[in-house]
C-alpha cells in the first residue's frame, strides 16, 4: 500500500532520478516523420507539454514543446519550429494508445489552440492515484510516493521557445513525460 502523502523533509531525502534513455529532439519533417511512426505503434505513452512563461498579467503563450515517452525513449516535439501536424493529432486522437499525464486537461486544451482533435486515451494520474489512497497530486511527490524518487524541477520557468534548448532543459522535459509513464506501469504491476 502506498502513502496517502509525503511532507517536504521526507522528499528531499529521497535519490533524484531522471530520465536516461535516448531523446530525440523533433524539429525537421525527417525527425518528425520517423518519430511519428515509432510513437503509433506504442500503446503506453507518458505525455507533457511545456510552454514559454508569461510574466505579465495577460500574456499568453502557445505550447512550445510536446512530450511523448516510452520506457527508453522520449521525443520531443519543438510545436514553436513545427506546429502541430495531422500524423501527431491522429496519435493524440487514437483510444488504443493510452497517454499518461498529471493536470493534462489544460495541456489538451492548449494543443487544440494549435490543431483541434478529439482526445483519445489520455488517463490523468491525479485521478489513477486516487484509486491507491494517493492524496498528494503533484508529478513530483507522486513520484516520491511511487517510485520512492524525486525529481527535480529546476528547469521548469525556462525559455521553451529558445532557439537551442540546453541539455538540462531536454533531461527535465524527458523526464516528465517518461516519469508518467513509470508510475503508471509500476501503479499497474501491483
């Protein structure tokens, strides 16, 4: 059985895990097309976005950056450089590939802004942990409680849309879709 939640002192004692397979930065048709075709023929798949910051009160921005991993892989599409493409839609659309998130209704409705779909298989582990007694609904200490790992979130308010992403921000964007999906496969082992 899992604990309910996990104070502060108690996570910051816990080893720092990250995500250590390979990446695959999505930003030409080539990179793009490949990925696409990987990632349909999966039926699990850890999901994030990320977007630019907005540090005035009415600025918005579009998400930069799309998420989508497996055990070893994790790809990362630039939708700044790229857009949202039909082949991506169509794998967001499909039920049979199940996508593992924490607070995605807001990253869904993001993405629609981009190209709407309809979304099709998406599982929200706020929701999933509920069923194990879990309280605490943050990625990081749901992590914590799961796995018995912490991750960090140090990259978090970067610049999604920087021309060149640095290396800790495609380990830190990695690891929150990859994260997702470790916790729901070890949640479903039980």
């Amino acid at each position: 059985m899992y604990k309910e939640s996990i104070d502060k002192d108690e996570l910051a004692d816990l080893p720092l895990i990250q995500f250590e397979g390979k990446i695959f930065l999505v930003e030409s048709k080539e990179d793009y097309l490949s990925s696409v075709k990987y990632l349909s023929e999966q039926s699990l798949l850890g999901f994030d976005t990320e977007t630019k910051p907005a540090f005035k009160k009415g600025e918005y921005n579009e998400v930069a950056l799309l998420q989508l991993a497996t055990k070893d892989h994790a790809f990362l599409f630039r939708l700044n450089k790229i857009g949202l493409g039909n082949s991506l839609k169509r794998i967001l659309e499909n039920p049979e590939i199940q996508k593992i998130g924490v607070a995605i209704r807001d990253d869904i409705k993001s993405l629609q802004k981009l190209n709407h779909f309809k979304p099709g298989g998406f599982i929200e582990l706020q929701d999933h942990v509920k069923d194990f007694g879990i309280q605490d609904f943050s990625l990081k200490k749901i992590s914590a409680i799961v796995l018995g790992c912490r991750i960090s979130k140090a990259q978090r308010v970067t610049n999604w849309e920087a021309q060149e992403l640095s290396e800790a921000q495609l380990v830190y964007a990695a690891t929150d879709a990859w994260v997702s999906h470790r916790i729901y496969e070890s949640l479903n082992q039980e």
